[in-house]
C-alpha cells in the first residue's frame, strides 16, 4: 500500500485525469468527499480498467471507466468534483 503524504490535495477533473494519474508507477492515493463521508481509495491503471483499494473494508474492485458509475461513488464524485488526490 502507498504511504499517505502531508501534500495537498487537488481534485481529480474527469475520468481521463484519472486515468492519468492512476497509471503512473504506485497508481495514485485519492480520496472521495461526499456530504460528511470520507472515502479513501487507492487506484491503479491497467490500460483497459482501474484496480480499486478501498481502504474503507480492505476491499478490492476492478473497474472498466464506464463502471465507475454503477458499481462505486467514484463517478458521482467525479460528477460532484468531490474527487481529491494527494500528490
């Protein structure tokens, strides 16, 4: 699992932004803020779908882009500019 930095979050624009950042090298540690809920995540980038750690429940998903919206609340964050990443 990737150490969480002291860095500054930034919002995470659209899926291809997150596309992006997943698929550098460790994917990347983001963070959903939807009402008063707090859902840390960490997302790779296979070239086809996005490997999701959800560190709420030490679950796995595996994820085509179009899936995001169906089978977790990362696209209605990324709907709701409610998806942050740290550097």
């Amino acid at each position: 699992m990737a150490i969480m930095s002291d860095s500054q979050p930034f919002l995470i624009k659209d899926v291809e932004h997150l596309e992006q950042l997943a698929k550098r090298e460790g994917g990347v540690d983001c963070f959903i803020q939807l009402n008063y809920a707090r859902s840390s995540k960490h997302i790779t980038w296979t070239g086809e779908s996005f490997d999701i750690f959800n560190e709420i429940d030490d679950t796995w998903q595996t994820l085509k882009p179009k899936s995001l919206w169906r089978y977790s609340n990362i696209g209605e964050a990324l709907d709701k500019a409610a998806l942050f990443a740290r550097s």
